[in-house]
C-alpha cells in the first residue's frame, strides 16, 4: 500500500480523495510499470492472448469510478497491447462479454477427465477435439518457458555447509552448545561471537551462559558430519535430544547441555 498526497494506491487501484470527500478510483501502475505482456507474436495459444486482453479491459471497466477514465483506460489498453504486436481488431473482438452458455452439459464436471498438453501450432487443436469427444477436458501449457531453459538462476548451497547442526565448546567447562541452523555454518557462529562480544544472552544461549561464568567459549566449531542430504527426517534422535537440551529455557544449566 503507497500513500501519496490525497491518495492512496492499492494493488491496482488508486483511490482519490476529492475535494467534495468523495472517493473516487482509477487504475493504478508502479512506477517501474513497463507496459509489457504476452507478445502477440510468440507460440501461445490465441485463448492465452485473449486472456490477456479480457483482463486488461474488464480492469478498465470496473476499476476507474468516471465514465472519462474509463474510456482513457480503455485507449491506453489499446494503444499498450498495439506495442506488443496486437492488432486493435482482435482487441477489441477478444474484450467483447461472451454470451451465456445454453448448452446443457449431461456429463458431471466430477466424472470429465482433465489433461494438460503442450501448445503446438496446427497440432494440439485437433488432439484436444479428440479428447473432448470423449469427456476429457484439454487445456493447454507453452512448449517451452524461460524457467525451462534457465532453471536454476543461484548458484546452488555447498551441501556440506547447509542446514548444518554444530557443536560449540566452553573454553572453561565441560559443557557445550549444540544446535542447528539453515543457514550456513560461518555466518551462524559469527552471530554467536557478536551475541557474545555485546553481551547480549537473550539472543544467544551461548552469550547468556558466557555472561553468566563469567568463562569464554572455544574458538574451534565442530560441525555434525551426518549427511545434509537426506534432509529433517534423517536426524538422529541424538543430535534432537542433545539440541533440545542445548536451547530450551527450560533446561537448567544455563540452556547448555554436558
């Protein structure tokens, strides 16, 4: 939600504060808006691309209040969907309210089978007719999306250093903190080394047993070596009962465990 000087965006709407104390509403973009939808030309089905239009209209139909930005916002949705490679004639026939449906379905939605095929040109139409005239409901998906090509944009997490439970050892006593993280080992036990140096125990159990004995902890950081993974459901019952100790204030020994 964006707050301007007399008005207010939210979502895609913005509301209008006018000087009579009316509220009135119009279409609203971010400023990084682009104006950039489905191009007409790329392999997507035509009921795709018609989806496309129909949303964009029935927004400037029932958002803005006034009749004027009604029609501003339907001359805009033209002109932007122009710029992606629509012709106004499919524009304007696409936004067009479809008529209601008078045929009688005799077969009940829940006993229609459903598949989802591939979109290609020329092909998957006529595959659909088929498995339409035998109670099966097709709809289609594209051929191919960028997440398909590029499916793994980040680099993905060393497994040795993810979702790691560690043990950290008292300088002074027999006692020691165990417990577990996502995220990796370094910057974990660094946030214990600052919850230390301030003396800040309520974020750390480590801290909170250092300020308390007044003792220092080890600078070494064994890590456990079961194997990352085989994911939560492969912990050993050990390294639970031993994390558990370690962090609930309820446990006695200043939230550490021997």
């Amino acid at each position: 939600m964006k707050h301007q000087q007399g008005k207010i965006a939210f979502l895609d709407t913005m509301v209008h504060l006018q000087e009579d104390r009316r509220l009135v509403t119009t279409v609203y973009r971010k400023p990084a808006d682009t104006d950039r939808y489905l191009s007409f030309s790329s392999h997507h089905p035509s009921m795709h691309k018609r989806a496309v239009v129909k949303s964009l209209m029935d927004r400037a139909e029932k958002i803005p209040t006034l009749k004027s930005d009604r029609i501003k916002e339907k001359q805009r949705v033209i002109s932007t969907l122009q710029s992606n490679g629509y012709p106004k004639r499919f524009t304007l026939e696409a936004s067009k309210p479809k008529p209601p449906l008078k045929e009688i379905i005799n077969v009940a939605e829940s006993e229609r089978g459903y598949s989802t095929i591939p979109y290609v040109s020329g092909t998957s139409k006529p595959i659909k007719r088929v498995f339409e005239n035998h109670g099966v409901k097709v709809a289609f998906k594209p051929y191919q999306t960028m997440s398909q090509m590029f499916p793994k944009p980040k680099d993905q997490m060393d497994k040795e250093t993810r979702d790691p439970v560690y043990d950290i050892l008292c300088a002074d006593c027999s006692k020691s903190y165990v417990g577990e993280t996502q995220k990796k080992l370094l910057p974990r036990k660094r946030e214990h080394q600052k919850a230390v140096a301030r003396r800040q125990g309520e974020k750390s159990a480590l801290a909170d047993h250092v300020i308390k004995t007044n003792q220092g902890i080890a600078r070494d950081v064994a890590s456990s070596r079961r194997s990352v993974s085989q994911g939560a459901a492969q912990k050993t019952a050990h390294e639970k009962i031993k994390k558990s100790a370690a962090i609930c204030p309820s446990f006695s020994a200043q939230r550490l465990t021997n």
